[in-house]
C-alpha cells in the first residue's frame, strides 16, 4: 500500500496536466496543415505539413500517456476505496499542499466535499478555524506517524485525526466523539452542560438531552432568568414545561463552565428535605449552617478533607487558613453581606496536604440561610504557585547576591591588591608583616564568602574541563580524611568505567566537600560516609519531587550517612539560603545553597532523600560527556620578559578609582607604560590620537556610559591587533557572548592579587 501511494500524486498530476495539453495539441496539428493546404504546393507546405505531423505525434504519445496514468491513478485510488467506501466516518486523503486525492462516501455526504478540492475547503464546514488545527495535526503525523485532537464544533465533539499513508499522503478521519449517544448508559446520571463565553451550549450529555428535549445552543434558551445563581435553584425550561431545577456551576479550563442540573427534588423517591441528590454529585459539596457546622456533605466532599464524616463538625476544625476567623466568613456569606469571595483553603490533613477553592452560595430553607460550600481541588494549583513564589524569591536574592557580591570584589580588589603593594616593601623580619598577612588572609576569606554567593545565585565565573570523577577524588581523598576526623569512616565505592564529565574541578571539589562535612556533622558519635559514582541511563525522563531530568547519559554521585536525619517540613528547604538545621554559630546555611547553585550552573541535579533517623542521602546527577578522549593541554605562550622586566603600552579603564591606582602601580613595576582612563569615553578620546602605540587593552566589563565590550569593538576597527583582557566582578557568562566576538580576549575576574594581573597582561603581550 506504501509502494502505491507513492505514485498516486505524480500520476494524477501528470494525467490532470497531460489532458488539456493533448487538446491543444491536435488543434495546433489541425491548424497547422490548414494553413498548409491553403498555401499550395510548395517547401512552406512541406514545413508546415511536417510540424503538423510532429504535433499530431505528440498529442497521440499525450493521449497514450493520460489513459495509461489514469489506469495506475484509478488502481490507486480503488486501493483507498476499497479500505475506506464502508467507513462509517469521514475518511480524506490529502498530499502535502492539502489537495485532495480521496474522499470516500461517507466524507462526500457528511463533509459536503462535492466542490471542495482542499482539505481546509472540505473541513470549513465543521471547523471554524481549520487552517491551524490541521498544521498542529499533520506536524505531528509527519513526525510520529499519526495524531489526533477532540475539537468542539457547533455540532458537537469532533475528533480528528491523521495518519501517514505515504510519502507525501496523510489520511485524515473525521469522527463524532463525546457528543456521541451512549447506549449504555450516560457516565454522569446527571443532566451537565459545558458551557463556553457568551454563554454558548459547546455540550450536553444524553441526560441533559433528555430533560430538555432538544439540543440547545445557548444557555438563554435553558434558562431564561438570568444570571444563573449556583447553588440556588432555577427556574428552567424542560420538555414537560418550566421547571424549578438547582444548578451547581464550576468553572473549567479555557472560559469554560460545567453546570450540573438537579430537577425534580421533591419528586417522591427523594428525602423530605430534598438534599438526597449531594451523594448523587461528582462536585465535593457542603451543607453549612450559617455558625459553621456541617449539616451534609458527599462522599467527593469527605474525600478532599481526608474523612469518613464530618456531620455537626465546625468548618474550621477541617480546613484552615483564611487569615480571618471562619465564622466571620460565613456570617457575611448567609447575611449577605458585601461580596464574597472564593477563597483558598487548606485542609487539615495529616496524611498529605491538600487545598482546595471553597465557593459559597447562599439558599434559604424553611426561611433560615443555609450555605451551600462548592470544593474544588487546588492542590496542583497551590503547588505551581508555591513554587512560582519560591522562584521569584531566590530570584530575587540571587540578583541582590550578585550585586552585592560585585560591589564586594571591587572593594576586596582594592583592598588586597594595596595589601600586595604594601608587602612588597616589607620583608619577614619587619614589624608589620605579620598584620599585612592578617588583611591578605581575611581578604581572602571574605573573597570566598562572596564566592559562595556568588555560586548560590549561579553567577560565578566556572572554568570547565573534560575530568574523570574517579581521578579527582582520589586527589581529594586525603584531605576529605581530614575533615570527617577519627570517629567517622569515608568509604568511597566507583564504577569500573565511570564515562567522563565536563565541570569545573575547584567548584566540583566544594560540593562533594559541603556534602562531606554537613553528614560528618550529622554524625556527632561517629559512624560512616559513602560515597558512590556509578553511570546512569535514563530512557524516559526522571521526576524527583518538582524537577525532570531528561533522558539520557549521566553520572551519578551519592553521599550518604547513618546520621540523624531531616524532618520531613524541613527536607524541602535545606538548598535555601541561610536555612541551616544546625544550632546558632555552628553554620552559615550557605553550604547547601551553594552546592545546588553550582550543581545548577554544570547543567546537573541534586536531590536529597531523607528520614527521622535513618541518615541522608544527596545524589548529585552530571551529564556525561561524548568525548571520552582525554582533553589536549592548551600549549602555553612564552612572554617577552627580561629579568621580571617587560616593556609596552597599556591602556588600564576602570571607573572605580581605588581599583585603578592599584592596577596601575601593579602594571608599573612590571615595567609596563599604563594610560589611565576612568570612562570609556575616555578611552575612545585618547586614542583618538593617531600616533599613541597601544598594546593591551585592560578594560572593566560594566561601566557607567558604554561597557567594556562595547567601547573594546569600536577601538579594535582602527588597531585590529591590540590584545584585551576584561576584568569584572561579574561571571564570565553574563558576557561570555560578547566577549566571544572580540578576538585575542581574555577574562580576569575579580578580586585578583597584583601577580595575576601582571601574569595575565604579559601573556597578552607575548
């Protein structure tokens, strides 16, 4: 069948192409040996009379050609008829232009395609739009082999579907779907409308049909006292006449709206008071008294709130969270009182937690306000808007990290580069070189307090490489030892052919070390950590509480312990920042967030999976690298330096002033000639001068006025050969791009000592 519907579209083209040119054909045949004969005997007759010929031979060949292509086109199409003249749905089949090369009985007469040569023309009558719902349909045929879609017609539901029958063919069927009548019966014993914008009818299921004895398209026609009160009875129009009916509304997805209908209350198989029909709803629904106490409930009710009864149970004492007391709530609902709200409730579960949206209507019983509650299950919806909260708020301190974490490095540039300067004048032996050393080191300190910030908000400047996990901790073993002490054992357990990742090493040893420390802390009496790597394929994606790994290669890390454990309540904030479960001064809480930043900014996860006393256990998941080669070592520029001299120009731009007379110095007594500018404009004004020689440019990344990328392009097109090296307290990726555009370019980041920006500039000049 695949073989032959590869030749149904050039066929039928050739044949639809073919015919009309065999016509024209004989006429310019016919009209040539005319003009032949009028002409007389003679050489012009004999040219005439042979070109006449020529296309008298043509158009037989054309003729010849259009019977034999007709014959395999209707071979063909009697494939398709006789797969699909019986069906009892719609079938069409359309090439890639979306002309139609079958339609079959049943498509003729319920599609009305007699004129139609298109699909979109063919499906105009059932669909509204039908251009992009066939797009969406046959992008995906095209790429799985088939697709469908249930669409909501004027005429009900339709589902529609594509599958690929050739090369370029997709059939296409057109099938009534919910709208269909059931025989056995309707899945909700209940009259139910879908009801979309503007009120239109879209569904009514064979129960509703039933009562209203007609097929309706509007909700003016149902009930023709508006608005619909929910949770109230109404006045509606049935087969039998007007009707008293209580109608329950909820609200759907898109605009639209599922009402359920309650007739006949009173009728004689129903309780006195005519609230039998609660267990009857699929819609968690409560009967309140206006002080709160639950007077019915059905079982989807009791279902969402977690019990097997809550008859005389108070509302508050099963959900909570309103902000105000309940009963204030309920009163102005049964008084009537201003507009009440939908509010989001959370159940008092202590299995799971569960919310739910509580709608109030009130009903008036025996001329007393009872309450009608309607639940709707919010729990997804509470989760996704826990998490957008949550991401907005370490959005926010990531951003407020990093800005501090900038102005930081500036200052502790500053500070210890002037420190270096000073010890440069000053030998072991000198009084005050114990107290330079003391500022150097806790410069240091704090320069890797705002690197761990920096490493939280994901902003730190990562230097990746191709490494085998296996190597690198077999280098940090020894000092891994140290940390855990003598009460603790480290027992680290690898997979023979562990696959290779790419990472940076320093920020990968800070992590497993976090991890090391926070179980050997877990342990106050000892016990022991493993560490385990091992490779791990997934074919299908990976859920881990609100996180998806997708499918592929990685490699796994485990560190766990035999210690106390997390509680539950507090398992799923341990990567915030700040958040520690140790005592006051015994942690920063900045160890875990910094390792899930980092974790983060490699492209991997990291989970955590703990109980009350059954220890911890953190799987961090790297992707695998392709590469299994072992990296080439970058060959190392030999600089042009004289005994620790160098010459050349360098033109040093930094806004901050205690940053650039310290960079400045450092270049000078490295034997550098520096041109000092504050602003790029600055900059772009002294080079203005054509005979000024410059080698380097030393530039900051973020300035007032153009940035260093910015100003470094439009200087490079008049001295295409100067080497740049941008320095910033940034990371490297939030520019990484531009500074990719910009040749001989290297990145220093801040804070750095006076020998790294000295080494880096005589590179750049070698």
């Amino acid at each position: 069948m695949a073989e032959t519907t590869q030749f149904i579209l050039p066929v039928r083209r050739a044949v639809t192409e073919l015919r009309p040119r065999a016509g024209l054909l004989v006429l310019s045949a016919a009209l040539f040996a005319a003009t032949g004969w009028l002409l007389g005997p003679g050489p012009g007759q004999a040219v005439l009379f042979l070109v006449a010929g020529t296309l008298a031979m043509c158009a037989g060949w054309s003729h010849v050609i259009a019977r034999a292509g007709q014959r395999v086109h209707d071979t063909a199409r009697g494939a398709f008829s006789g797969m699909f003249d019986h069906d009892s749905a719609p079938s069409l089949v359309a090439d890639g232009d979306g002309r139609l090369v079958y339609v079959n009985p049943a498509a003729a007469e319920q599609l009305l395609t007699d004129r139609a040569t298109t699909l979109v023309a063919a499906l105009r009558g059932c669909l509204a739009d039908p251009g992009l719902i066939l797009f969406r349909l046959e992008s995906r045929a095209r790429a799985t082999g088939a697709a469908q879609e249930d669409v909501v017609t004027r005429s009900g539901h339709l589902r529609i579907s594509a599958h690929r029958v050739g090369d370029d063919l997709l059939l296409w069927r057109v099938e009534k779907s919910a709208d269909r009548p059931q025989s056995q019966g309707d899945a909700s014993p209940l009259p139910m409308l879908t009801v979309g914008r503007n009120d239109t009818i879209l569904f009514m299921n064979a129960a509703a049909r039933h009562l209203v004895g007609d097929r309706l398209r509007s909700l003016d026609q149902l009930c023709p006292e508006r608005p619909l009160r929910s949770g109230a009875m109404n006045a509606i129009t049935t087969r039998d006449g007007p009707q008293s009916c209580l109608m329950v509304e909820l609200e759907g997805v898109a605009g639209r709206r599922e009402v359920f209908l309650l007739p006949g209350i009173a009728a004689p198989e129903y309780q006195p008071d005519g609230w039998a029909f609660f267990d009857e709803l699929p819609v968690p629904l409560l009967k309140l008294a206006a002080t709160g106490e639950v007077q019915l409930s059905n079982r989807p009710a009791r279902d969402l709130l977690g019990v097997d009864r809550c008859q005389n149970v108070r509302l508050g004492d099963l959900m909570e969270g309103l902000g105000r007391p309940i009963t204030d709530w309920l009163g102005d609902a049964a008084a009537g009182r201003g507009t009440v709200h939908s509010e989001f409730m959370r159940m008092r579960r202590d299995d799971k937690e569960v919310f739910a949206q509580v709608s109030l209507n009130r009903v008036v019983e025996d001329g007393q306000a009872v309450l009608i509650a309607v639940l709707s299950d919010a729990t997804k919806l509470k989760s996704l808007e826990a998490q957008f909260v949550q991401s907005q708020k370490m959005q926010a301190i990531g951003q407020l990290a990093g800005g501090v974490a900038h102005d930081f490095n500036n200052l502790l540039t500053a500070i210890s580069g002037h420190c270096d300067l000073l010890l440069l004048r000053h030998d072991q032996g000198d009084g005050d070189y114990a107290d330079l050393v003391q500022i150097s080191q806790n410069a240091n300190r704090a320069a890797a307090l705002v690197s761990q910030l920096l490493a939280y908000s994901r902003k730190q400047t990562l230097r990746p490489e191709i490494m085998d996990l296996r190597d690198m901790l077999a280098d940090l073993t020894h000092l891994l030892n140290r940390l855990v002490g003598e009460k603790v054992s480290l027992i680290l357990r690898h997979d023979p052919v562990l696959a290779r990742i790419r990472a940076d090493k320093r920020q990968l040893e800070q992590v497993l070390m976090n991890l090391v420390v926070n179980a050997r802390d877990a342990m106050p009496q000892g016990g022991e950590i493993r560490i385990v790597t091992e490779n791990l394929m997934l074919e299908d994606p990976l859920r881990r509480g609100r996180a998806v790994v997708a499918p592929g290669r990685y490699v796994s890390v485990e560190v766990s312990d035999e210690g106390v454990g997390i509680a539950p309540d507090k398992l799923q904030k341990v990567f915030e920042p700040f958040y520690s479960t140790k005592r006051v001064g015994e942690g920063t809480g900045l160890g875990l967030s910094t390792a899930y930043g980092i974790v983060k900014q490699t492209g991997g996860f990291i989970f955590v999976e703990s109980a009350p006393g059954q220890g911890a256990r953190f799987q961090v998941l790297l992707p695998a690298h392709q590469d299994v080669a072992p990296p080439r070592a970058a060959p190392k520029a030999t600089p042009r330096i004289a005994g620790g001299q160098t010459d050349g120009v360098v033109l040093l731009v930094e806004d901050e002033a205690p940053v650039r007379a310290f960079a400045s110095r450092a270049l000078q007594m490295r034997g550098f000639t520096v041109l000092e500018a504050e602003s790029a404009e600055d900059a772009l004004e002294l080079l203005a001068q054509k005979d000024l020689v410059v080698d380097v440019f030393v530039t900051d990344v973020v300035m007032p006025g153009l940035d260093g990328p910015t100003w470094v392009r439009q200087a490079l097109h008049a001295r295409p050969g100067v080497h740049v090296v941008f320095m910033s307290g940034y990371a490297e990726e939030t520019f990484s791009d531009s500074q990719a555009q910009i040749p001989n370019s290297v990145f220093l980041p801040k804070p750095f000592s006076l020998t790294e920006l000295t080494d880096i500039v005589q590179r750049q000049m070698a």
